[in-house]
C-alpha cells in the first residue's frame, strides 16, 4: 500500500483480556517501530525491528508486552493481561534502512486507539 | 542518554503571522533532530530533519527549523502561518551512541492558527 496501515483503528477491551495490535508497513520499509502515545503525552518508545537482527525490545514496560515481525513484512503487538493503564494510541512507524537508523525518516500509521474498561 | 523538551503545551498565532515552535535537547554526542506532526485524526507526519550541514533546514508545508548547538536548540518556524497549520507538533531526537533507531520524542506543543 502507500502508507503505513494499522488495524483495528479502535479496540475496546476488558482488563485482563489479550489484545493483539496488528501493523502493515510501507512495502521495503525494512524497520519497523512501536510506540505508545498517551492522552496528552509525547511517544514512548516500545519496541525496534530492522530486518533480521535482534529486535531491540527495550522500550517495552512489561512482560505483559510483546511484538512479532514477520520477515520485514506483518507486525503484531501483544499486549496480555490488559490493564487500564495501558489505554492508549499504539503507532507504528516504518523506514527505509539507509544504513544509519538514526538519521531515518520514519513514516507512521494512523494507529490504534486501545481503551480497556 | 538523550532528551528533547518541548517547553510549550500551546502556541496561539494568527493567521498570516509568523509562527514558532521550541524545541531544546540534550544529548551526549551530536544529535540527529527531527520534527513531526499530527494532525487531527490522523497519523503523523514527517516534516523535516537535520543531520549534519546547514543550520537551517528547509522541509515540508513551508516549515524550516535552525539547529543551535550553543543553544541545543531545534525551533521549528513558518514566516506566515495558515489555519491550516492547526495540529500537534513534536520534536524528536537521537544520537550516534543510541541502539539504532530509538529516538526520543518530547511531549508535543499544540498549535492553533486563528482566522
């Protein structure tokens, strides 16, 4: 597709149920981000995939938390357990690997807006 | 270690007149500078960056941004603002000795553009 997409757009859960938060990037976009952003906050950080190195999971606050890649396609967040404090927006960005992660232009979904009761 | 402050929660201009938006960081190496936005119902957007060279970078919708290594600062501008600049705007960066690919976002600074 053109851009990077993210479904569902929306999830309502209950605290203690599962969730899984899926994430499609720009086609050969090989890193792929998580971030989390709360209401009124900046992004946090959760999780770093680039192709097929180790990803780099620091960011992600619990063990409840988990991410999967595909090759450099499909992602999907994990998130076992859910607690109310995990209500937020969940994005997911992608970008061209150009050898220096860091100076990379990262292109982000819309999100997904997770609210758990 | 790094970080990026956003000093204000909300920035209100006018139509028609210039436009500012702070951004201060602190990094241990040379940083890589970033500015994104978001607008409503929507994802954000990359806007411009500065890597290494020119002070002023020039990026997207008008928008440029001067990096200020005595300042640490990173000020995103727009000589004349349009309604249609209403949106979330954050600061990111990150540095050399960062695991690849983690930048740091500050908090997002609101801006309305007034008719």
């Amino acid at each position: 597709g053109a851009g990077v997409s993210q479904s569902p757009s929306n999830k309502v859960t209950e605290k203690g149920k599962d969730v899984e938060l899926r994430c499609d990037p720009i086609s050969g976009h090989t890193a792929l981000y998580w971030y989390r952003q709360r209401l009124g906050q900046g992004l946090e950080f959760l999780i770093y995939f680039q192709g097929n190195s180790a990803p780099d999971k620091s960011g992600l606050p619990s063990d409840r938390f988990s991410a999967e890649r595909t090759g450099e396609s499909v992602s999907t967040l994990t998130i076992q357990r859910t607690q109310q404090e995990d209500s937020a927006v969940y994005l997911c960005a992608s970008s061209s690997y150009g050898g220096a992660a860091l100076t990379d232009t990262q292109y982000f979904g819309p999100g997904t807006r997770l609210t758990v009761l | 270690a790094q970080s990026v402050a956003q000093p204000e929660d909300q920035v209100n201009v006018a139509e028609g007149n210039p436009l500012t938006v702070k951004c201060t960081y602190s990094v241990s190496g040379n940083p890589y500078l970033f500015w994104y936005v978001q607008y409503p119902n929507r994802g954000l957007q990359f806007l411009l960056k500065y890597i290494t060279g020119d002070n002023l970078v020039k990026g997207s919708y008008g928008f440029e941004a001067e990096f200020n290594k005595s300042q640490t600062s990173f000020h995103l501008k727009k000589p004349s603002a349009l309604v249609s600049d209403s949106a979330l705007y954050f600061c990111a960066v990150s540095y050399l000795n960062t695991n690849a690919g983690k930048s740091t976002f500050g908090d997002g600074t609101t801006l309305t553009v007034k008719p």
